[in-house]
C-alpha cells in the first residue's frame, strides 16, 4: 500500500495518536515545519522564544507544534487549524459520530479583520469544534479546557476546569457543554446531567 505521508516530522516528541471512532481519521501533533510570520503576533512566550531563536535549516522543522489531520482512506494530510499548538498534553475530543471534533486548548488563526477579535485571539486559548470534512470551526469557550467525555445520547461534553500551578490541591470542577443542532450552550444544572446516568 501507499506509505502514510505527513506533513510535518512525525516526531514531535508528543506522540499523542487521536483515531476517530469510525477510523477514518487521525489527528497528529507535529512541529511545523516553517512559522508563518502572522504567527509572531501571539502573545504566547513559548511562540515568541521559537521566533526569537535561530530559525532552523529549510526542512528541518521548528520549535512549534501545530495539529494535522490525516484522511486514512486517501492517505492525505493537512493541517487542521493554521495555528500552532502548544507543548501542553494535547486536547482532542472526537465527537461520537466522527463528523467533527474537539480542540481544547488552542490559539486559533489570525487571519480576521476585526481588530477586538484579532487581539482576543493573539493571548487566549480557545476550545472549539471543528468540523469535518470542511474544518470550519466553532468557539465553545474562551478558556483552556481539559475535555473528559463526550456523552453520545444527551450530547453534553464534560471538560474539567485547567488547574493553576498555584493552585495545589483539590479536584478539578466539572464544566459541562450541550451541543444543541449547531449551537453549544452552557450546562448549569449539572445534577440533571448526571443523574440519569443508566450504564
């Protein structure tokens, strides 16, 4: 058969492995293999060091990380979002029915006009949905969020809030998110999600 071909070097030192539930796709953290300029504008001190630092030979990757997505039925790759990923444990949730999925600590793309919008998305993580096959995305929050479970009959995600490294101690607080048609939502009342739990 064809060999797998991807985009970046496969050795990202982060070799978290994302299958989707019906094996089609396969999401892959992988450096990137040039920095596009706009990508300097994020606030982030780990993007602004990797510019600071001596670019490597063509070819050879940087010191960012972005997400592909590998088709394994056509073998093909590309990136998922255009814009890198950090060094954190990577944050992918597959939605039960395989047609989208969940970034959940991600900067998203500069590429808007809007100038309130561009500055929210130079210094803040992002969880969002993106959809396949035509990767358009939706923000569910404005936060990084570490995704749990997805629940396939009442299709509410649980996230657990990140832990600050200055907060020690204590069990992470459950958020939870119901995708309702296009639109996510909020859940407050957290005991109906889970009360009726029957498995």
């Amino acid at each position: 058969g064809k060999a797998l071909q991807i985009l970046g070097v496969f050795d990202s030192a982060v070799n978290d492995l994302f299958l989707s539930p019906d094996g089609w796709y396969l999401v892959v953290m992988t450096h990137a293999i040039e920095m596009p300029e706009r990508w300097n504008q994020y606030d982030d001190p780990d993007i602004q060091a990797a510019f600071r630092s001596k670019l490597p030979a063509k070819g050879a990757g940087t010191r960012l990380l972005r997400y592909e997505l590998i088709d394994l039925r056509t073998r093909r790759s590309e990136v998922l979002l255009d814009s890198p990923a950090t060094y954190a444990p990577a944050d992918v949730l597959w939605s039960p029915d395989s047609k989208s999925l969940l970034l959940c600590s991600v900067y998203l793309p500069l590429d808007v006009e809007d100038q309130a919008e561009l500055q929210s998305r130079r210094s803040n993580k992002f969880v969002v949905e993106i959809k396949l096959p035509s990767r358009e995305f939706v923000k569910i929050a404005k936060q990084g969020l570490r995704p749990i479970r997805w629940d396939a009959r009442t299709n509410i995600v649980q996230f657990d809030a990140r832990q600050d490294q200055s907060q020690t101690g204590g069990t992470p607080q459950p958020i939870y998110y119901r995708k309702i048609g296009e639109i996510w939502e909020k859940v407050s009342n957290t005991r109906a999600v889970v009360s009726d739990r029957s498995e």
